[in-house]
C-alpha cells in the first residue's frame, strides 16, 4: 500500500514538473458523472453486477504537441463501485416466495489518465479524440448498502436494510490501472475552449485477492463530463 501510493505520487509530481517545462500549456478543470461496474471472471462470474452513477473531478494540464496534437494529464477523483439488483421467485410449502435485493458497491478513487489527444477542425467545432493510460488510487474505505425484501404470495414480510464499512485489508488491491477512450467536440470562446466528451474505462488489474479463488475482478464502466481549458503560456 505505501509502495503504491509513493509510486502515484512520484508520477504525479513527473508530470507536473513537465507540465512546467513546456510553452504554450492549457489549464483547466472537468467534471461529470461515472456509469461504473466490476467485470467479473472465473467462480463468481455470474455474479450480477450493473452500472452505479457516481461523480468525477479533474484538473486537466494540456501539453499541445502540435497544432492539432496534445498530451492531457487529469489528476482527479473519481467514484466508482457497482450496483446489485437481483429478484428470484419459487414455490415453498405451496406458497409462492418472492426475494428482492438491491445494493450498492461504493468506491472512491485518486485518478490520473496520461492522454493523447487529437482535435481535428470540424467547421466551428473541434473534434476531440482521446486515448491513453490511467492509474487510480483507493482512498478510505469499501461501503456496501443494500435492502432487501420478501413476498409471501404478494405480501411484505420482511424488508431489512443494511449500510456496512469494510476497511483496508489484503482481500483488495488498492492500486489500480488501465486503459480510457474517448470521444467528444470543443467550443472556443475566445482563448477559452469548452468542451464535453463522453469515455470507457477499461480496468486491467484483478482488484480481488490474489489467493484462495480463481475469481477475477476489474474496474469498468463509462463516464461523461464537461469542461473548459484555458491558455497559459505564449
């Protein structure tokens, strides 16, 4: 854990010094919203996970490499997890029992995607296309909500509702990376170019236990987010 976070801080403050070292840099910020699951693969494969909105934040330091061509670094946070909801039905003593569950994974990261990024003139407009690494960082603890409900014959007979906190512990890699695309367009106003784009996040590291199982998994999901860049230097 510590080895992992001296590692993200080192290549955060990498990319900063030479952010600072090149002419004509962008500043800006971005924020959106995380469609965010967990892929899984092996035992527990079947296991229903869906998409969970969640929030993300950036500061974007854009590092052109040509008029058409740039390096964008966006330290951020991101939220992320996954959402649970599974029904099932059977007959038990004549009686037919229907079972409901909802919940919710709640994970908060440290972000950063190193981007390349090409905007090709679109008339007014500038296309955005954008790929690269990223690499996030676990931050405080694992929340796990869930309610669940029981029919018997098509009445309520019980409804329980639990709201759990799991703490760091070596069932989870808190270190993470992986690959983003993404698509968009940009607006200039004057020097200020706002923009909106939407990506897919493709985790790469298993996030589960390297023992016991063979289960595997890994962070995925889409995002969408707006922003706005501006021009420091000459």
């Amino acid at each position: 854990m510590k080895k992992s976070v001296r590692q993200f801080l080192l290549l955060s403050l990498f990319t900063l010094a030479c952010s600072a070292s090149w002419a004509q840099v962008s500043l800006g910020v971005r924020g959106g919203a995380n469609f965010a699951t967990f892929a899984v693969s092996g035992d527990d494969q079947d296991f229903p996970f869906k998409p969970k909105a969640g929030l993300n934040f950036a500061l974007l330091f854009n590092l052109p490499i040509s008029g058409s061509t740039s390096i964008q670094i966006e330290p951020g946070f991101s939220q992320r997890g996954a959402r649970i909801s599974e029904k099932s039905e059977q007959l038990i003593n004549s009686q037919q029992v229907k079972i409901d569950i909802n919940g919710k994974l709640l994970v908060n990261y440290i972000e950063m995607p190193i981007l390349f990024q090409y905007r090709p003139q679109l008339g007014k407009l500038q296309g955005l296309l954008s790929i690269g690494p990223e690499v996030r960082l676990m931050t405080g603890n694992i929340r796990a909500k869930s309610r669940s409900k029981v029919y018997v014959d098509g009445e309520l007979v019980s409804d329980t509702s639990e709201d759990e906190s799991y703490g760091s512990s070596d069932d989870t890699n808190k270190f993470d990376f992986g690959l983003v695309g993404g698509a968009g367009v940009a607006y200039p106003l004057g020097t200020i170019k706002v923009f909106a784009e939407g990506r897919y996040h493709f985790g790469l590291r298993n996030l589960a236990s390297e023992g016991g199982d063979d289960s595997k998994v890994h962070n995925r999901g889409a995002s969408a987010h707006i922003g706005i860049l501006v021009p420091i230097g000459k």
